[in-house]
C-alpha cells in the first residue's frame, strides 16, 4: 500500500504531524500515553524522529529548497551556505549559472587559481569544510547568489512537530522511531525487530529516490 501511495503522490504536502506520529506508536511501546512508558520518555521519543528525519535527508532528495538571500561583494571569494545545507542542486550568480567543481579541477585548470579575479564561473566546498563556498574566479562585480539545494530539516521537538512532507511517510516515521527505540540498550530491547524494520525503511528509501531523487 505504501509503495501505491508513494507514486501517487504528486506534490509533496506541508502537513506531516510528527508528534502525531509518536502519540499514535506510544500503545507498541507498551503505554496509553508518555507518562506510562517505562524505558522512554517524550524528549527521547523526539530525538528518535528527528534522527529518522536527518537519515531520510541523506539517503534521499526529499528536503528541497531555493534560497536567493546571499549578496556576494567584489573582492570577496567565500561566502557561508545557508543554515542546514546538505548538497547543492544548482547554483548561479545574477541568473548566470555557476558550475560545481572540486579543488583537484580548480588547480588542474589554473595554478593559482585562489588570486584570480573575474566573472565567477565556479563554486567549489573542497577545502572549505560543510558551511562556506567559494566562488572561482573571485568576483570584480557584486551580485545575488542563488542556490537550490538539499537540506537537513530543521529539528523535530514537541515545539517544532509539523515536518514539509507527504502524509504518507507517516509509515516512515513509524518504523523509524520504534526501531530506534527497539535498539536502545534496555530490558525491552528487541534487536531482531529493529533489524527487520532497518529494511523495512531500506525499501522505503528506495522507492522515495526513486520519485523524489537523492541527495548528492
């Protein structure tokens, strides 16, 4: 069933209730609600689903977003990527697009490649770690950079529950969090049941890249 709603999704909705999600998986874990739960609590139950949706952001290209907010100056080479960035999609400056390439590209193409000064054609992250960019050649002429990228969502928290996804990937959640919780060193551990759910999640994954794509 949840490989037929999958592909029948067609834009992906605002409204996915994790805390929802939660509430609903609290009777698996033995209780009617938290204060009945011997082996978790309600912070606990959240950080498991804010772990499912940092994995679903990596392994797929789900959390997609535009963001034009970055005014690159002349004389100025790197500039920080926007909160929560995971990999670029497309990149361009002032409308004109900017290539991708590594620092092994960048030094094959021009020795000194870090001092050069001109119309910005590349961006590279090689040496710059997760958070900046660099713009090659440095720009003489200021302008707007646009990305459009992949990104971690912002934290799930009982102040932060409604995640930017289909209502389908409830299912997700479901088996995310309650295998995260079957993993937990404890007496109501179930290793083999956090395993099989593992794939369970494994076969979602593949039908999401499948439709929405993956992060690169």
């Amino acid at each position: 069933m949840l490989l037929v709603l999958l592909l029948c999704q067609g834009t992906v909705s605002p409204g996915l209730d994790v805390g929802r999600v939660i509430e609903d998986l609290i009777p698996s874990l033995g209780g009617s609600a938290y204060a009945d739960l011997v082996f978790w609590d309600e912070q606990e139950l959240y950080q498991f689903a804010d772990e499912v949706a940092q994995r679903l952001a990596r392994n797929t290209g789900l959390f997609v977003v535009r963001d034009a907010s970055t005014t690159v100056e002349a004389g100025t080479a790197v500039y920080n990527l926007p909160a929560r960035h995971l990999s670029t999609i497309h990149a361009s400056l002032g409308g004109a697009p900017l290539r991708e390439s590594s620092v092994e590209e960048l030094e094959a193409l021009d020795t000194v490649w870090r001092a050069t000064a001109g119309t910005p054609e590349r961006i590279t992250r090689g040496e710059l770690g997760l958070t900046q960019l660099r713009l090659y050649p440095k720009p003489v002429a200021g302008g707007t950079l646009a990305l459009i990228f992949h990104r971690y969502p912002a934290t799930i928290a009982p102040e932060n529950r409604w995640l930017s996804a289909p209502l389908v990937l409830a299912d997700y959640f479901t088996f995310g969090i309650l295998a995260e919780a079957r993993r937990k060193e404890s007496e109501a551990a179930m290793p083999e049941v956090a395993a099989h759910l593992d794939e369970r999640l494994a076969l979602m994954e593949e039908v999401i890249r499948a439709y929405w794509g993956v992060a690169q």
